[in-house]
C-alpha cells in the first residue's frame, strides 16, 4: 500500500502526523475514497486541470489559495475551526459545564448518528451531480461546479475525521458505509430523500445548491453549537465552504431569470411557448423548480414533532440556528411552539411543547432566510420593468414527513382533494414535459467567455480573474 505523505497530501491542523490510530484508518480508507471519486464523482473529469480553490490552512488567508488541480489529485483536508479557550455547553441540561473533548459514553449512540446523516449528504450531493459538467452552460459555470464538487467530498472527509478519531471501530464502519450507500439506488439509497432525487439539469443544480445547501447551512449551524467540541469547531470550518455554494445557486438562478427577462423584453411578451421558442427558461417553469426543490429541502429538517430532536437538544449535542444570539433560558422546558397540523379540512396551530418542535424552529428559520434570495430575484425582475414575481410555496406544500405528509396542500395553502391535487401538479410542480424542455437546452459551452443562451454571463469572474479565463483546461 503506498503511504501517504500527510502535511503534503491532506492539508490539516489536527496533527495527522503524530497520531498514529487515525494515520492507519484514513490509510485505508484513502484507496476507497479516491476508488468512489473515481466511480461517482464528476463524470469525464479527471484529466482536466480545474482552477480551484483549496483549503490549506484555517486562517484568512489559508483557505484562499486558487490554482489548476486535476480534481483526484485536490488536497481533501481536515480542518477545525481554533479551539475556544474555557468553551462551555451553552443550551441543554449541561449548560454551563465545560465543553467535551471526547465522546460521552451515553451519547455515543445519537453523536454517531448525527455524525453520519451529515456525512452521508455529502457524497450523494457529488452522485445527484456526476453528470452535470457534460451539459455545462459556460466554463466558468463548469468550474463553480467542480469546486462545490470538491468541498463536498472535503466534507465528507471532514465528518470522517470525527468517526475515525472518536468512534473507534464501528466508527470506521460507518466510514466506509458512506462511501458504499448510493444517490437513488433502490437496494442501497443515502439516507434523507433530497439526496436521493436526480439533479438532471443546471436549473435544478442551480435551485439545489440554493435551497438544499442552505439546508447543509442550518444543519451545520445547529451542530456547530454542539457541547462535542471537536464536532462543533469542524462544522464551523465547513459554513465558510458553504457559503460559497449557495452564492453559486443564487447566483446562478439569478442569470437565468436575468436572461429570461432580456428575452421577454425583446419579444414584448410574456406567452411561455414564445419565450420556450427563443431558448430561454419561461417563468412559470422556474417557479415549478422553485416550488419542487423548496419542498423536497424543508423535508430534510425531519417530522415537525420529534423526540429525538428534543434529546439531541437537552443532551447538548445539536443547538438552534444562533443559539447564542438568543435571549430566553436555553433549556426551553417549559416553553412552546406553534406547527400546523390538519383538522376538518383545514391547517390550524397547535402550541406543541417547543423541545419537541426543535425541527419546526429550524426550518422556519431556514425558510425565513430562504426567502431573502427569492426577494432578491425579484428584484431582477423588477428591474427589467417585468409584472411577474416569484414566491416560496406554502410551508405545507408537497410534503412527505410529518403530519403535513397526510394533505394535499396547494402552493397557497389550501387544502385540496386528490382530484384537484391531479389536476394541478403540473402547473405546481415540475412535469415531465418541463424537465424535457430544460433538458432539450442543455448542451455544453466550453469556449472560454461564451454562455449557453438560456443564461447570463456573471458580473464578476472568480478570485478576480476575467470572466473568459480559462477556468478549467480540458486538455
Ligand atoms: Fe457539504
Ligand atoms: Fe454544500
């Protein structure tokens, strides 16, 4: 077995190179890792030289270092945010006791488990978007992929770490589990369903990297307050990466409807067949993948009443969204919280007991911050003097957990009959005459400073370099 040159090959502040156990576990599990790039990662991709960005160090400037690297050869990297001095449990039963450096025995269970959901989204967001480079609308585009591609397997090597360093042997099984599970495959699928839809097109890659990393966004926020130290200071680490997925899902559904309303203001209409006819994306298939990607995300914060959620809260391992910025008691016994649930034909509130509706908290905090890039597309709109707007659906839209998951739910929120349901899907969800039409103008464009028709040129290029550079080398 070749050995792996540390401090060159996996870029780390954890001192890989004295730590004996955890060198002989990454050891093997490196083949395997780089056997899954090589198997699911991106599809065709591994002569070219890609500009990326790559993580080297936690400081500033340490994770800004932009060159050409063939994507097998990226320094996947293990680091932790600093370690804060005198960290202390800020929510839960143990607030106010120190922060734990190793695993508490009877929180060995839930950790793993929390550990391992994340890890496993990783990954599947790599497999959902294998295909995507083919059908890349730009260079640059294709580059802003590969590097949302890299970080995520950055991640996955992130939560590794943890289940190599602290969970011992069934810690290295879950490690390899996550590299044997598969996006959408019917024996072996990943765990949360978002991560098993297909991602067959840019305009779905676009809505995804909005919408379901934000999801990563919230999910990594909750755990970065967790009172396993180790756990927290690595999901830290991992939100500034994030961040810039989303700006690519932003951004990138933003060039689209810019390019959309170009087109419409040229044509003087707003007759979707017309705007389809000249090559650009309609407004009412956007808001389609808007509402389908919106509601398969907010499914990924689990049932809106849930024990587990109340255990991993009271037992300090997962916080709220900005735990710290709130002012009540962080215990939250005796507090409540409204969700939605169905009776006699209509969504009510019920005040439910707020530890059990952690998930609830978390997802309208998600929605509420999802819903400032949907403003801001808007705003594109009404620049180029257009009527229309977009709009997140109801809450209770398209559901599949929890007690939404019983009711047909219209993008209002009204609660229809299974008829009417039939009869709207697809004006409110993506049919499979939409997904053909955005398919049919996919093709790639790989001439540098060229874009496919259907999408406009960003403002800016990456790490100020011009928009027609050569971002990724095909050679
Ligand atoms: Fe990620
Ligand atoms: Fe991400």
């Amino acid at each position: 077995m070749s050995s792996i040159n540390y401090s060159e090959r996996i870029p780390n502040n954890v001192d890989l190179a004295s730590d004996r156990t955890l060198q002989r576990a990454l050891e093997q599990w490196q083949p395997n890792f780089l056997q899954w790039w090589g198997d699911m990662g991106p599809e065709g991709s591994h002569g070219y030289d890609v500009y990326l960005r790559t993580a080297i160090s936690v400081d500033p400037k340490g994770w800004a270092q932009f060159g050409y690297v063939k994507m097998p050869d990226y320094r996947w990297g293990i680091f932790l945010n600093p370690a804060e001095e005198g960290r202390r449990i800020h929510f839960g039963d143990h607030l106010g006791e120190p922060v734990w450096q190793s695993v508490p025995g009877e929180h060995r269970a839930n950790l793993r488990r929390i550990i391992v959901t994340q890890g496993d989204t990783e990954p599947a967001s790599v497999e959902q978007q294998r295909h995507l480079g083919m059908t890349a609308p730009s260079m640059y585009d294709l580059r802003n992929l590969f590097q949302v591609n890299v970080e995520e397997g950055r991640h996955l090597w992130a939560m590794v770490y943890l289940l190599h360093r602290y969970f011992g042997r069934d810690g290295r099984e879950e490690a390899e589990a996550l590299l044997e599970r598969r996006s959408g495959d019917a024996d072996n699928p990943r765990i949360l369903g978002a991560f098993n839809e297909r991602t067959p097109d840019w305009l779905s890659f676009f809505m995804f990297t909005y919408f379901t990393d934000r999801d990563g966004k919230f999910q990594l926020c909750a755990l970065a307050e967790s009172g396993f130290d180790p756990l927290a200071r690595t999901t830290r680490f991992m939100l500034t990466e994030e961040a810039h997925h989303m700006f690519v899902g932003e951004s990138g559904v933003s060039r689209v409807i810019q390019r959309t309303c170009e087109v419409m203001n040229q044509l003087r209409t707003d007759d979707p067949e017309k705007i389809r006819a000249a090559g650009v994306i309609d407004p009412p298939t956007i808001q389609r993948y808007l509402n389908f990607h919106f509601s398969v995300t907010i499914d990924l914060f689990g049932a809106d009443q849930s024990s587990n959620a109340a255990t991993f809260y009271s037992t300090g391992l997962k916080g709220r969204f900005e735990e710290g910025k709130r002012t009540d008691d962080h215990i939250l016994k005796g507090d409540t919280y409204k969700v939605l649930e169905v009776r006699d034909g209509a969504l009510v509130e019920k005040e439910v007991p707020m530890l059990n509706a952690l998930n609830e908290v978390l997802r309208d905090d998600f929605i509420k911050d999802s819903v400032g890039g949907v403003s801001r597309w808007n705003k594109v709109i009404e620049k180029a003097g257009l009527p229309f707007r977009l709009q997140v659906p109801h809450k209770a839209f398209n559901r599949r957990i929890g007690s939404l998951s019983g009711v047909r739910v219209s993008p209002e929120g009204q609660v229809v009959s299974e008829a009417q349901w039939r009869e709207n899907e697809d004006k409110w969800l993506p049919s499979a005459e939409d997904r053909e039409f955005v398919a049919s103008l996919m093709g790639r464009v790989v001439e540098p400073g060229k874009f496919a028709n259907w999408i406009a040129p960003p403002v800016i290029g990456i790490n100020r370099q011009p928009i027609d550079f050569e971002y990724v080398r095909l050679n």
